[in-house]
C-alpha cells in the first residue's frame, strides 16, 4: 500500500520545500494539499467536523503554488490537490495550471476535485450553491477539451471554449472517458458523487475513510453501470489518522494507497510525526 501524507500548508508551517524533501528521502508515496481562497468572517455554514473552524483554514498556501515548489526539489513525490475547488476556478486557467505542474513534474499530478462546504466562500467567487455540483462537472469537460490532442471546442451550460491550441498536455494518456491526470473526486458516498466519478474520474477520494465497507462496493456498481473497467477504480482514504487494524482492513478491500494526515504545524512537530508514521511505509 503506498502511504501518502497531506497538510494543511500555512504560512505558519514546515515550508512545502522541506516537506517535500523530507517525504521523498523518508519513501512517502505523495503529498496532496488542500485549498481554501478566503474564509469570510461572515460565515454561517457550520463546520463538517463540528465545533469552531481552525485557524489553517483561513491561511491555506496556494495548493498549486505550493505543489510546484515541491515538484522542483524532488524527483519520484507524488503531487496533489486534496481538493481543488473546482467550482471556485475559471476554467481555462485552471486546465492550463494543471498541465504546467503536470508537464513540468513530469507526470507526477494527481487532481483532487471536490464542491465545497463554504457557501459563503464559494458565493464571493459567483457560485450558485445548488448548482456547483454541475458546475464542476461542465468545467471539466471543458479542462478535457483543452487536454484533447487535437484543438477541440466546448459548449456547455456554464462556459465554453473555442478550439484552440493549448500547451502544454497533462503527461498521462486517456483511459475511457478521462483526459488528463489522474483524477479523484472527494466528497461524501452518495449517487450523485458516484455518478460523477463514474463519468469523468478515476475513482473516490473519501475523507477520513469511514464507512468503505458499505460504500465502496455501491461506488462499483455504479462504476460498472456505466461501463468502466472494474479493474481501474481506484479508492484513495484521505486524511486518516493511521492505525496498522485500519489500514489492514483498507487493504482487505482492495485499496492501494491512503493519505495521512499531518499536523498544520513547524517543522519539528511535522517531522516527529512522520517518524511515527514511518511504521506503516
């Protein structure tokens, strides 16, 4: 099973540089960060986990930013958004930001997408809440027309495109519906979020991972409905908090890699954590 970390990168924390560096010379698999534009002080969606919101949230690096200085000092660190806010992002800047930090760590992207909790954070970038689900969805079939290898347009509900060049292409070829890196889609188990990974991304990243039992073999179904290779599914627990009866129990169902959660802290608590983390590698 390859262990990959993720962090809430702030600029308060460990530097994304020594992350990186010391992730790749420990034998981690990845590091995927989150992304948050603003946190209005206005807000009034709850928390997910309950209780008040933490400060990292409202002093979140630029993932995109972050995950290109880590490309440039290592060599096999995977790289990846957990998650872009995919709603929150014109499209066209985001496919070309995508394929540069593909393109330029040769390959090593993955995409975490996700629709957000914040309403009030998504409404600053002209987000209509109950639409954002399709939303995202019409932007990435507007990112893969951008991706495809010949100039190729798109119109779709929310935006569109001309056929044009675009340069560079994500590194990975197309597998069935999906053009570009790999591509996870985060959020709670349910056929709407199925529906949507079966029809533009390579699998599930679920956070916290609780509840796979039920909703992993619900997710393939779905899957297969819509004619993907079973084999290709792939579900990706994501900032767990490790211990060595869970994740024997992921690899019972069949996951290869999982995401554990460091702490949004300097780099002496960050390091003593990824000591204790080392057991599982």
């Amino acid at each position: 099973m390859r262990i990959a970390t993720t962090i809430f990168l702030t600029d308060e924390t460990i530097t994304p540089v020594r992350l990186a560096r010391e992730l790749e010379q420990r034998g981690f698999a990845a590091l995927y960060l989150p992304e948050h534009t603003h946190i209005p002080v206005s807000r009034d969606t709850p928390y997910p986990a309950g209780g008040d919101l933490p400060p990292e949230y409202g002093r979140t690096l630029d993932p995109f930013v972050a995950l290109g200085q880590a490309a440039a000092v290592t060599e096999r660190l995977a790289l990846g958004t957990g998650i872009t806010l995919i709603a929150q992002h014109d499209p066209i800047d985001l496919a070309k930001q995508i394929a540069t930090l593909d393109h330029l760590s040769g390959g090593r992207f993955t995409l975490g997408l996700g629709f957000g909790w914040n309403v009030e954070e998504a409404a600053d970038h002209g987000v209509t809440w109950r639409t954002r689900r399709e939303l995202g969805r019409d932007r990435m079939a507007l990112m893969r027309a951008l991706w495809a290898d010949e100039p190729t347009g798109y119109e779709g509900e929310f935006g569109s495109v001309r056929a044009s060049h675009a340069y560079p292409k994500p590194v990975q070829e197309a597998r069935g519906p999906v053009t570009g890196p790999r591509t996870l889609i985060g959020g709670a188990a349910g056929p709407k979020l199925f529906a949507h990974i079966a029809e533009y991304a390579d699998g599930w990243l679920p956070i916290g991972g609780r509840g796979l039992t039920e909703s992993v073999p619900v997710l393939r179904e779905a899957w297969e409905s819509a004619g993907r290779d079973p084999k290709q599914l792939q579900v990706v627990p994501y900032a767990v908090l490790p211990s060595a009866g869970k994740l024997a129990h992921y690899a019972d169902l069949g996951i290869e890699e999982v995401v554990l959660q460091l702490p949004p802290a300097g780099a002496a608590e960050v390091l003593r954590t990824l000591d204790d983390y080392a057991q599982y590698l």
